[in-house]
C-alpha cells in the first residue's frame, strides 16, 4: 500500500490482492487517477507477463483513435492475452514493399500510432533501419495535436495538385471503358480521373465497386492472378488492386475472347505511349541527355531497348517501388527528368508527378493511348506487335513456388551458388550456355571487370540472375512478403523477328528448366503455382 492513490477504493482492492508484486506496484506509482482505461488495465493483468502488461499500458496510454483503443480493450476484457502479445509485443519490419500489415490496433498493425520518406518516395535502406531505431527511442506521440485530424482540412501545406497535372490530351472516346476496384477504393478516383482527362467515366463492375475487406466476389484481391471482371458490353476492362496502386487491363478480340495484357506487356504500350507524347514536345535531340526510364531488375528488358534506339536513358532498380522511387528523386535532383517506370507486377509511374506507382493515373493514361489507337484503326494488342517488330520481340514469363520452409529456401540457393563445386553457378540451363550471373546477395557480377554488382547488395533475401547465350534473361528472388520464390524469364529478341511461336516455345523449355533442374520442386517439397 506504500505507493497507493489516497482515496481511490477500486485502486486500494488491486493492490491488496495482489501483494508484493513489484511489477504491480511500479504500475500502481505512475498511476493516472481517474483514468478508467488505466483501471482497467491493473484490473485484468496478465499472467505473470510484465512485457505484455507494460506494452498494454503504453497503447491505451497513447491511442486516441475509438476504434483501435477499443480493440485492444476489448481484448483486455476478455483476457485474450496470446492475441494482445501478438498485437502488441512486436513491431512491423520493412520488406519489398515498405511497412506492411493488417490494419487494426497494435504496434505490428498498420494505425494511428504505427507510416513516406521525405522526398515523397518509399523507404528503402538505409533509411528503414534509421527509422526502426527511431521509432523504438520515441514510442510515446509528441503532442495531443497529433490527433486533430480536423487540422488537415485548414493546414497551408494541403495542396491540391490536379490543377497543374498537364491535360492536353484527346478529349472524348469511341471506347466503352468497364472498372473494378476489386472491392477497394480505386473506382471514385478513376471516375475522376476519366473526367479530368475528358473522358466518360468507366462503368463500375456493381458487385466490386464499393470497399469490402472480406472480398466476397473474388478468389484472390490480386489482378495479376487473373481476369475475373471481364465484361462482354465493354471494349476495355480496367482493374485497380485494392488499395489502387496497381493497374491490369484487358482488350476484347475482334475474333472474340479477351486479351489480358501482362505487366511487362503493358509497360511496352505505356513505355512507347510516354515517349511518344514526350518527343512531340521536345524536338531538340539534345534533349534527350536528360530523359530517363526506369524499371526493376526482374522486369522486362523493353525499356532498355526501347531506350538504345531511341537515344535515352534507362536504369533499373532492384525489386519493389520504393528503388524507383528514390531512384527519381536522384535524378531529379540532378536536373534530370523520368517520364515512365514500371515492375513488372503491375505498377506504374506515368510522368513524374509522384515518386510512386499508381493506377488511377495509370488506367486514365491507357484509356488515352487506346482512343489514340482506335482513331488510328489500331487496338492495343497491335500496337504491342508493331512495338515487338520495332524495338524486337521481349516475351516474358513470371510466377512462384511456395515454400514454408526457410531452412530449405536457404538450402535451395546454397546449390545454386556452389553447382559445380565451391563457389561456382550453374554453367547452362536447358542446354544453353550461361553467360553472365549476377548475384545480389553477395554482390557478385560476372559481367563486369570487377566482378562486383553495380546495384545494391541486398543481404535480407536471395536474388540470382542468369543470362544465357541464347539471349533468354531468368532470375530466381524470394518474396519480401510472402513465403515464395519468384522465377522470372524473358526472352529478349532482335528487331524484325518474326518467329513469335519459335521464341515462345524456346522459353517455355528454358522456363522449365530453370523451375525443374534448378529450383528442384519435388525434391524439395515447394508447391507449384495454380493457376
């Protein structure tokens, strides 16, 4: 009773119960009389968990958002102490994608408490790490001002920046355009999107327009796994991934049947479409020395050919948005200007007003190419043929195998690292010379003289890449999100190749090759992708 609060009766009842329990007593001496919330937490204390009973404290300490307090309450109440200690005894690390997680209370859930870098860009190393650290040295919010939502809506540094977007551009469309948010916020946005480039909004797909977290009409919330809002009436389906970021599209056939474009496939339309619209409005050749396209190593090479006949630019990052978008901060700062960057998994940058993917810009700005191309009696898809004949057809496959198993993941490129003896890569691949082999977890680069990997050495997962003589590019990475390893293989033609199903069938075997021989599913039990 030495530290009690003079007068509090339901105070006095905690303490006495519980004598002689230090943990209790510290507690009970930074009391907050008055505080229920706190009460509450002294009432239904867990079980011999000091760890848990101060991160408890702590969040309904500093949480004044109703919902996720009363979350976190709400399991207090009902003593579900293993779900509060995963709530709240471990915090969210940085992957591929930044901070990612369910939203919801706690310190390892997306929420008020738990968030770009200041050049409006992803975080990427080392910055992530910096921000770890200063997250865990400054726990507790600075002010109460941190809470007033209401101070954004007067705040001088809110701008509207649609007024100084550039919308020149075709005013009215023959084209009837069908959208899915795919049960996310995308459709309100793309509507207003379509109407600032003058363009009759999309139709919305009724059963997937409005946000729903449950996804009740879909298998899987990802539009790279597949086409499930395909409409007859329409001759153009767009569909943004929940959060909107990511944009697929599909084409209806003449012959009937849909088109699905890929991501790679999509980026050659949009790579062409930018630098088109960009060369009308620069003339001068010199101009050229300060335009930049940028895409992530596992993606398609098109953007590096497009750029070695055209005269520009052309870099690539590592995997994940977050590169790219620094990378254009750089480059900006540099006096330098990127008017398209993409990933293969359906992000894209068009033009450089955000340092990030989005697919609301991105749906409007294919909506503008198809009429451009429809006026011109052209449809996307030939258009795409006309850009493999010009610049050389760049044929992609992409997917994953599953495996839960880390030790057998580590195992897996530990073989591709020492295949044929200590330190030594896989030689061939389906028969075909290997001639390159860039690692980027140990920063090793056979194609330079150095043998040193020009991007950064990333020592958080496995990333291999094999260039072979036929020149077929496959890359082995394991997810930063997910317990998967990726394969990626292109097969990057000269201009004026014509032998479409030759290079399809001739990749089809490298790609099973690369999965069979050096991935070795069976062997190692890794489940192959459905699809």
């Amino acid at each position: 009773m030495e530290h009690q609060s003079p007068g509090d009766p339901h105070l006095d009842r905690v303490v006495e119960r519980s004598p002689g329990d230090p943990h209790l007593d510290r507690v009970v001496e930074h009391w907050s009389p008055g505080d229920p919330h706190l009460d509450r937490v002294v009432e239904h204390r867990s079980p011999g968990d000091p760890h848990l009973d101060r991160a408890v404290e702590q969040w309904l300490s500093w949480d004044r958002n109703v919902l996720t307090r009363s979350q976190v309450e709400v399991f207090l109440s009902d003593r579900k102490w293993e779900e509060l200690r995963s709530r709240l005894c471990s915090r969210m690390s940085f992957g591929t994608a930044g901070l990612r997680g369910p939203m919801g209370a706690g310190f390892n859930r997306v929420n008020d408490l738990t968030v770009y870098w200041c050049n409006g860009a992803q975080i990427c190393s080392p910055h992530d790490k910096e921000i770890v650290r200063s997250i865990e040295e400054e726990l507790q919010p600075w002010s109460a001002s941190c809470w007033a939502e209401e101070e954004v809506q007067v705040n001088p540094l809110r701008t509207d920046p649609l007024p100084h977007i550039n919308l020149d551009l075709n005013r009215a469309s023959p084209l009837k355009f069908v959208h899915s948010s795919f049960h996310g916020v995308g459709h309100v946005f793309v509507q207003k999107a379509f109407e600032a480039f003058g363009f009759v909004p999309p139709l919305a797909v009724p059963e997937q327009k409005d946000p729903d977290p449950e996804f009740p009409s879909l298998r899987c919330p990802n539009p790279e796994e597949g086409a499930s809002v395909l409409r007859e009436n329409a001759h153009i389906v767009l569909a943004t991934d929940p959060d909107a970021d990511r944009l697929a599209a599909a084409e209806r056939c003449d012959g009937g049947g849909w088109k699905v474009f890929s991501g790679n496939e999509l980026a050659a339309l949009l790579g062409w479409w930018m630098f088109l619209h960009w060369k009308e409005a620069h003339p001068d050749p010199a101009d050229l020395q300060k335009l930049f396209m940028i895409s992530t190593t596992v993606s398609s090479k098109i953007l590096q050919a497009l750029a070695r006949i055209e005269g520009f630019h052309f870099e690539e990052t590592l995997p994940g948005f977050k590169w790219i978008g620094n990378r254009i901060h750089e480059l900006s700062e540099a006096g330098n200007s990127v008017i398209f960057a993409f990933e293969e998994s359906i992000g894209f940058l068009c033009g450089g007003s955000i340092p990030d993917k989005d697919g609301v810009s991105a749906a409007a700005v294919v909506a503008e190419m198809a009429t451009f191309l429809h006026n011109k009696s052209l449809s996307l898809n030939q258009q795409l043929l006309n850009i493999y004949h010009t610049y050389g057809p760049h044929l992609s496959q992409t997917s994953y195998v599953i495996c839960d198993d880390p030790p057998t993941v580590s195992k897996i490129f530990h073989r591709l690292r020492n295949f044929h003896g200590e330190d030594s890569y896989p030689q061939r691949c389906g028969g075909v010379r290997v001639a390159n082999v860039r690692d980027v977890t140990t920063g090793y680069d056979s194609s330079r003289a150095d043998r040193t990997c020009v991007l950064p050495v990333t020592r958080s997962g496995h990333m291999i890449t094999f260039t072979l003589q036929n020149g077929v590019v496959a890359t082995l990475r394991t997810s930063g999100t997910e317990p998967k390893i990726k394969y990626y293989t292109e097969y990057c033609a000269a201009p004026g190749t014509s032998e479409a199903a030759a290079l399809q069938e001739e990749l089809d075997r490298i790609t099973a090759a690369l999965l069979d021989d050096f991935l070795e599913p069976e062997k190692n039990n890794l489940i192959r992708r459905c699809v």
